[in-house]
C-alpha cells in the first residue's frame, strides 16, 4: 500500500474520487494528508468525513515560495508520502517540493496537454472552438502543466460550449483517469524516459472523431 499526500484549493471533486477509490478497494493506497492553502476550501469538509488530516498552510505565513514548499516537502516526508497528487491545488510547485518528490507528483489538467495550459483550460478550449478537448493527468516538473503525460481522456466540444458545459463533460472523465494514473503508479507500471511515460502493458483502444464521420 502507498500513501497519498494531496494537496487541494477549492472544492476537492477530485479529492474525493480518490478517497473513494481508496476505500472501495479500487487503489492499494492511503490518502496521509490533506494540505491545503485556502482555508475556506470545501476540501477540507470532505477530509474531515474520512477522518483524513488536514494541514492549512498559507503561504503569506511563510517568509518566501521556498520555504513554503520546503515545509510542505517535510510535512509529506514525515507522513511517509510515497506520491504527492496536486488536486485542483491552484499554485505552480516551487523546486524544494520537486526535488524532494520528483516524478512523484501527479497534477491534473482540464485540457489535453500541450494545449491551453493554465488556468481556465475549459474556457480556452471552447472560445478556440476545439472539436475534441479534455483531461491530463501528468507528473509535474518546474513549468506550468509540462511535465511529461501520463494519460489522457478526450471528449467531444460543441460549438455552443460554455467554459462550464464543457467543463462538466471533462470533469466526469477527471475522476476516472486520475485514480487510474495513480494505480499504474502503484503497481510499479510507469516509468520516464524523457519527455514520455512508458507503461508497462498498455494497450491500443479506438480513436475518437468529432463530428462523426459521415460514411452513408
């Protein structure tokens, strides 16, 4: 069994898919801790029902971004963190938690990476008019949202997309990829080699096109 050490801002629907997923068996891991930066974040609501404990740590409390992340790194080392899951924690990771954790931190993106990194992927995507978007879960390194890809879920956009339906349609796929991402990582499946994530059996599946080939 791994422990789990998520960090969260706002509501934590994901954090929430993978507390279940823990307790239904679905992940052989544990979730050590909750930290957060905001203390209003629902997040912490849904910790406190799990018994799961909470860490605020506000970085205006700390004298700069490295020693703020160097105490998240030692909050997380004492609780025996195996990986870190940045789960709609709305700050770029400074280098001391990386460096302790790397390719040991997972983070999610409502977008499909490279493309509209940020915030506001949903946003980005419909304004575009993409005709496919969707989710990243990817490890994190020092920039914004490059770190190299571990697997991605697509769903088809609309042309009367709003951030928010959009949104919706992708975040249903979000609680489904990011428990798997970390299940490959507890079973030993990933590995990095530069820019890639090799897994360990992957298999081919079907593709998506939208809209749909007209074939009569």
């Amino acid at each position: 069994m791994i422990k789990l050490g998520v960090l969260a801002s706002g509501s934590g629907s994901n954090f929430q898919s993978i507390v279940d997923s823990t307790e239904s068996g679905y992940l052989d891991a544990r979730v050590a801790v909750l930290i957060t930066d905001k203390p209003e974040a629902y997040a912490i609501e849904r910790a406190k029902k799990h018994e799961i404990e909470q860490l605020v740590l506000i970085p205006k409390n700390f004298p700069d971004r490295d020693t703020y992340y160097s105490h998240i790194a030692d909050e997380l080392k004492k609780r025996g963190v195996d990986l870190v899951i940045l789960a709609g924690f709305m700050r770029v990771v400074g280098s001391p938690l990386i460096d302790q954790y790397r390719e040991r931190i997972m983070n999610i993106h409502p977008a499909l990476l490279p493309s509209f990194p940020g915030l506001h992927g949903q946003k980005q995507a419909a304004d575009y008019g993409v005709r496919i978007s969707g989710c990243t879960v990817h490890f994190v390194d020092e920039g914004m949202d490059t770190g190299p890809v571990i697997i991605q879920a697509a769903v088809p956009a609309y042309h009367d997309d709003t951030e928010e339906s959009l949104g919706k349609r992708i975040l249903k796929q979000e609680h489904k990829i990011f428990p798997y991402a970390i299940r490959l990582f507890s079973e030993g499946r990933l590995s990095v080699e530069g820019r890639k994530v090799i897994i360990k059996g992957e298999r081919e599946d079907s593709v998506i096109i939208n809209p749909p080939l007209d074939m009569d």
